[in-house]
C-alpha cells in the first residue's frame, strides 16, 4: 500500500493479497479486511489519512463498502463517498510523498 501512495496509483485487493507473504488472505477474506481496517485506523491517529485508500476493487475501481463505512466509524465525514474517496488519496497520495524515506 505504501509503494501504491507514493506511486499515486491504486492496487487492487486481489493484487494485494498476492504481495502478503507473511499470512494467506483471500480478496474478501473478513481478517483480510479486519487488518485493513486496524492499518487505516493507525494512519488516521497519525494524521496521514486512510492509506486503505489506495485498495480498491477490479470491478469499479473504487474501495469496497467497508471502507466507507470505517470512514464513518472514525468519525470522517463520507457522506459523498466519491468526494470522501478523492479527497483521501489526495492526503495519502501527499502524506507518503513528503516521507520518502520511511
């Protein structure tokens, strides 16, 4: 995910569960998601915004429903999800792009 924030680009789930060495997950594997949503919320405490931002799916090229509804859940304002959405990568995008070297 943080090669995909620095890279501005996206990753689809399934092309991430392909990098994940450490532990096997499915695209829609629930502890897949569960472990997203801990990682988003760490980077929220931190002020870099919902890295998770950069996951979305093959079919529509957008983070799956959990996102947003995390989003809420940590208090962020996903009212207009394609707004929330945008909004997000652009502080990850900016977040990562100013800490090269982490």
């Amino acid at each position: 995910m943080v090669t995909a924030a620095r890279q501005e680009t996206t990753i689809s789930y399934s092309d991430l569960v392909k990098q994940i060495q450490a532990i096997q997950f499915e695209p829609h594997d629930f502890n897949l998601f569960h472990l997203l949503g801990q990682i988003s919320t760490r980077e929220v405490e931190e002020g870099r915004g919902m890295l998770t931002a950069v996951v979305v799916t093959q079919d529509d090229g957008l983070p799956g429903q959990g996102y947003f509804h995390l989003a809420s859940q940590l208090g962020l304002d996903a009212s207009n999800p394609d707004a929330f959405w945008v909004s997000e990568l652009r502080k990850v995008y900016s977040s990562w792009r100013e800490s090269k070297a982490r």
